[in-house]
C-alpha cells in the first residue's frame, strides 16, 4: 500500500508512526488531528460475504451538533479549536479539489481546444459549490462521535462506528455501502504487563505503572487496554539491563566496538529513527532476551519540557502503544483475503517476534536508566532526561530487571466500509478515497480527524450528486478501513481479494488518516507521478503557507539514477515523446484519450515485481518502498538499497545481490519505456 501513497497534513513539527500526542491533549487541546493516505478500489463483493444495512430500528448512535456544548466564543481553548476545524475543512477541500477539478475533470471526449475554457469555467464552479458547503461545525460533529468511546481493531465499539458509517453514506447519496467482513488474527493482553527492579534480597524495589494517568476524566473508560505491544509474545524474563539507543544496527554496532554485552541482558531503548518491530528483531539478533521502549523527552520537537499540558506532545507519563509486527496484513493468511473458510496458517509460521517487549513512559524509564553507571553514551545518543546517560549496570552490581508480558492471540472479524459513486463515462475506472477506522484508544488525531474528513467529503459528493444531476467521470469509492494499527489488515485484505480488478482498474487513491498536525502550513506527499495533479489541487486551496514542490513532466522523476545512464537515456525519450504525444491527441476522439488514459494509469504498476523484493514477497515496488531495515522509511529503489546496506554497511560482502538488484532496477525502468513509447505495438 506505501507504494503510492499520498500523504496529507499540516505538520507544525514531524512526529513518529505510533503516535506521540495523547488523546487527552488532542480532544481537550486542538479536539483532534487526522492523516490520510492513497490507495486504489472497487468492491466487487459477493452478497454473501457483505453485511447488509440493518433496519432502522437498529440502534446506531445519531451524531448530535450539540447546541447546548457552544463554549465561550472567546476563549484560548475554542480558539484552537477553531483552527483545528478549520484546518480539517481544508483537508476536506483538498479531497474535493482533488476529486472534482484534477481526476474528475470535465474534459470529456466531446470536448475540444474551443470548449476548453467553458469546461474548466464548470470545474472551478463545482469545486468553488462543494468547497463552499463543506461544514466546520459537522466535522467537528463527527470528530465527537469517533472520539466519543474506545474503538480499538475488533472491538464491539468499532464494528458500530463501521455500521454508523454505512447508514449515513446512504443517506448522504452514495450509490452503494457495504461492509466487508476479514477474520484477522488479533493480539491483545490478557492482563497489564509488569517491568519492575529487585533488590539483591529479592524485593520489589520499582514497578513501571501498568496504567497511563488519565489527564481528563472523561478517559476514564472500562474498555481502555493497558499499555502493549501488539504481537509481542508472552513472556517472563529476568536478567541485567543495557541501553541500546534507538536499538538500530548502527546501534548495536557500536555497543559492540564499545564492549558492551547485550546477549542475555533486557535492552531498554529509545522510540523514534526506526520502526518499533525493527527494535524488536535487531535487539532479539544482538542476544537480547527482551526489550523496553519508552518516548524520550528530547524527541519532543519543540525541545525537552515542552509537553502537555504547555504544549501538544506526549507528558512524562504518557506511553506510546504499537504493533511490533513487520508484515502488513493478517499473518496466517498471507498473499490471500482472509474471508470465511479461508485456511489459516499455524501462528507458529507467522513470524511474530521472538522475544517479549513492552512500552512505558519516560517518568518509569528514568528509573531504569539510573540502574546503569558505566560506559557512558555517547554524545549523540544522550536524551532530555536530567541524568547522565550510561549503556551499562556496574558488574558489581547483583540488581535484576524483570519484564513479564502475557498476551494472547484472537481471531476476530474487522470490517471495511465500502462506498460507491459511480461514474458517468468511465465507470470501471476507479479513484479511491479511505482511511482506518480503527484506533489503539480514542483516537483522536490517528485517524479520527481522518474519519471525521471522510464523513465531510462523503457528504459534499452527494450533495452534489443530489443537487446538481452531478457524476463523476470516474468511479469514486469511499473506503474506512478496519484494523490498520496491528498491521495494515483491513486494506490489505480487501486488496489482497481484489487484486486482479485493482490491477487493470485503478486508477489513484488518496488516504487521510491525521488530517490536522500543527496549524499553519499544507504538506502533501505522493508518488512522483502525482507531483501536477497534488501541486495543481493545492493551488486550489486557501491556506496560511502552502509547502510542496513544482510541477515536473514525468519523463524527470526518474532522470538522477546513475549509474542507469544508458536507460534512463532511452527512458527519458520515449517518455518525452509520449508527453508531446498526449498534447497533441485528439479530444474528441474516445478511443485516442482511452489509449492514453491506460497508458497513464499502468506508468506505475509496470515498477511491480510479481516475485517481490529479496526476502520480502509481499513488497513489490521496485521503485518506492520501505527499507528492509526500518519500515518508516521509503527508500528509492529499495532492493538495491537494502543490498547495498548489507554488502558494504554490514560487511557481508553479497555482490552479486547488488547486481542481481540493479538488475531487477535497469529491467523495469526498460519496461515503463517501452510501455511510453508511441512506436510500441
């Protein structure tokens, strides 16, 4: 799914994947924040697998505006509030913009260089109809309700949010909403987890609190789980503790150099610089027998001390929840949907990490941390705790750590939510637009807000549809995806079902799952291919400070890959001469547009290797992709990345997986040539 991806939001300062705001400071500081992202989709579902919409009987909570909740118009908190409303209203603005003025052009086949001025005179009038309808006061309606109640993945409380959805796109004027129902392996504690220090004489001398302090009463819910990590094994280890850093390889490596033993020790570490499984995996490689991760303070970006309630980020006693699960999708039904009956894999081939984990806040880390006295840290890796950082216990010291973790593994359903305008000319082209639905709380920025965002556009698009006989040329599908925080499951399923009808028919997707980040600036991220369509949309839109990059033809995105010089030459024209190709087609001609369109649209998919890259079937983009060492970071050409790293990084020495990658690179940069190449047959 990362490789096309588009990311929305308004970074006041970058945060990591898991989260670092509290839900408490979101709903009561800015009321909440979203994010989106793109993906492609239709449902094409059998009956039999849908749930249909229940009876109006059904109890399904109506969202209230709240007459009565009106605050004092003039006070700081409201104004926040107002922003963060207001900045949501703008990622709503951007989907319609995207949608009506870029993919849903009006420039349809009868239309010529003379009605070109009257055709885009109709698409600025509909963006500037929908844009003006877009409604504050309902996102923030709608960012209530989703913020209201736990709702984490295969819970009661988020298969009603799947239900509330469904109801009121139908009312709103979609064509069809269905739910899709995935049964998806889930993981979830049995009881809260237990990190504490003993005394030589066996006593308990601290134990890391089992429970995050409610900064506001009203997230006092029986239903909120303690802190975890999500697929972490069950376990109950005792043994000296380490500091590792960021517990990168880098890490590990100089722990080494430094002679610091791991093996057999718990490692404590630092969230941030790399995905909180990749810690799991590097720390079980080093001999760790378990790890703690906690958020450091100087990971604030505004500097140490700046945190709730002075400001947006996670308080000392705040713990940041995740997944250390490095696959995307159910792990026992891998490469295919995890419908009824579909065979489940033994959970002991699902390749969940080895040893236990647990997250605790700073406040509890800092206790563990002044159990270590020799061999200081160095420089760069000391944080915004007020102690003097050390890797190690002193040998003389007989103190013990101890970390017990009991989970236990579910299969549960999940629902995706699946909406569908259909288009007037190409209906079997398809724009998606989605986010999850799903969250490790509340939910209040990821991806409520996203939601909330969703809600809004759903509703603008049938507006339109009602009120203006309007329809897309294209398919538009509205998607709120299930269980995405344990593992991207809900999207991957649904694509994993209908990866044939995705892979001749979609066209782009754009996902929103933190719509609000921060309050002054637009960021929007995307694969190359889409850098006119994104940076033509916000142009549209009214903002403060609007940060992106210049429009470029395509036959430049790839232009930089030395040493690829002889077919980035040949790539470059026949790419350039398709460019000029499409200037001159013929408008009015269907069949000429069609042949473009298609061509358009496969640019992207001919980077997929079907074989996938080294060691990971299931990545495969040759082009865009996380690294096989951090899934947060996207990385260009990411097998020869990964084989470069491990050859000359690591010192394996595999050059023949280098070549054999640049290989793979040079092929199917060749492909998307011939591919744009108006003299291919």
């Amino acid at each position: 799914m990362e490789d096309l991806h588009t990311d929305i939001r308004s970074p006041l300062t970058q945060t990591w994947n898991g989260g670092v705001w509290s839900s408490a400071q979101i709903r009561k500081r800015l009321l909440n924040h979203t994010r989106y992202t793109l993906l492609p989709g239709e449902d094409m579902a059998d009956p039999d697998e849908t749930v249909p919409m229940q009876s109006k009987s059904t109890e399904v909570e109506e969202v209230e505006f709240m007459p009565g909740e009106s605050l004092d118009t003039n006070s700081p908190k409201n104004d926040r509030i107002r922003i963060a409303m207001s900045l949501i209203a703008v990622v709503v603005l951007v989907g319609v913009a995207f949608a009506v003025g870029y993919i849903v052009r009006l420039v349809l086949f009868k239309c010529g260089p003379e009605d070109e001025g009257k055709t885009l005179d109709l698409t600025a009038k509909l963006v500037k109809e929908a844009s003006d309808s877009i409604s504050s006061s309902r996102i923030e309606s709608q960012l209530r309700y989703f913020t209201k109640i736990p709702h984490i993945a295969g819970s009661q409380e988020s298969y009603d949010q799947a239900l509330y959805m469904q109801k009121e796109w139908l009312k709103y004027g979609v064509d069809s909403a269905e739910l899709k129902k995935y049964n998806v392996l889930l993981s979830y504690p049995t009881r809260p987890g237990l990190a504490s220090i003993w005394n030589t004489n066996g006593s308990e001398m601290f134990r890391a609190s089992q429970r995050e302090k409610s900064l506001n009463k009203d997230e006092e819910k029986p239903n909120v789980l303690p802190p975890f990590h999500a697929y972490s094994p069950s376990g109950q280890v005792t043994g000296r503790l380490v500091f590792v850093n960021y517990a990168r390889v880098e890490d590990f490596k100089m722990l080494k150099t430094m002679g610091v033993p791991v093996a057999g020790h718990i490692a404590i570490a630092k969230y941030g610089a790399i995905f909180r499984g990749d810690k799991v995996k590097f720390a079980s490689e080093a001999g760790a027998i378990g790890l703690l991760l906690y958020s450091d303070p100087d990971s604030s970006p505004e500097g140490p001390g700046k945190v709730y309630p002075d400001a947006y980020w996670l308080p000392p006693t705040g713990v940041q929840r995740g997944s250390v699960y490095l696959e995307d999708g159910d792990a026992v039904t891998l490469g295919y949907p995890a419908v009824d009956g579909a065979y489940a894999s033994p959970t002991k081939d699902a390749g969940f990490p080895k040893i236990p984990s647990y997250p605790i806040s700073s406040q509890d880390a800092e206790h563990f941390l002044k159990l270590l006295t020799i061999k200081e840290a160095p420089k760069e890796w000391k944080g915004g705790l007020q102690m003097t950082y050390y890797t190690m216990m002193d040998p003389n010291d007989e103190r013990n750590v101890s970390l017990d973790v009991e989970m236990s593994l579910e299969t549960k359903p999940v629902y995706d939510v699946v909406g569908i305008i259909r288009g007037s000319v190409e209906p079997d082209r398809l724009v998606m637009f989605g986010n999850h639905r799903d969250a490790w709380v509340f939910g209040a920025a990821d991806p409520s807000s996203g939601t909330a965002s969703l809600m809004e556009l759903v509703r603008v698009f049938g507006e339109l549809k009602a009120n203006r006989n309007w329809r897309p040329r294209r398919t538009i599908v509205f998607l709120s995806w299930g269980a995405e925080e344990p593992g991207v499951l809900g999207s991957t399923e649904w694509a994993e079902e209908f990866s044939n009808l995705l892979s001749y028919r979609a066209v782009a997707y754009l996902n929103v799952d933190i719509a609000v980040q921060g309050n002054y600036s637009l960021r929007l991220k995307s694969s190359p291919l889409m850098d006119y369509a994104v940076f033509d949309v916000a142009k549209k839109v009214l903002v403060r400070t609007v940060l992106g990059h210049g429009s470029r033809p395509i036959y430049t995105c790839l232009r930089k890959t030395e040493p690829l010089d002889a077919v980035i030459k040949s790539f470059t024209a026949s790419a350039k001469s398709f460019h000029e190709h499409l200037e001159s087609i013929n408008l009015k001609d269907p069949l000429a547009v069609r042949m473009a369109n298609d061509r358009l649209v496969q640019f992207e998919k001919s980077f997929i290797n079907p074989e996938g890259l080294p060691g990971r079937p299931y990545k495969r983009h040759v082009v865009f992709a996380p690294s096989a060492h951090n899934l947060y970071l996207g990385v260009s050409f990411p097998g020869l990345f990964d084989a470069l790293y491990e050859a000359q990084d690591l010192g394996k020495g595999d050059w023949v997986q280098v070549n054999r990658q640049l290989e793979f690179v040079v092929h199917h940069i060749r492909m998307v040539g011939n591919l744009m190449s108006i003299n291919t047959v």
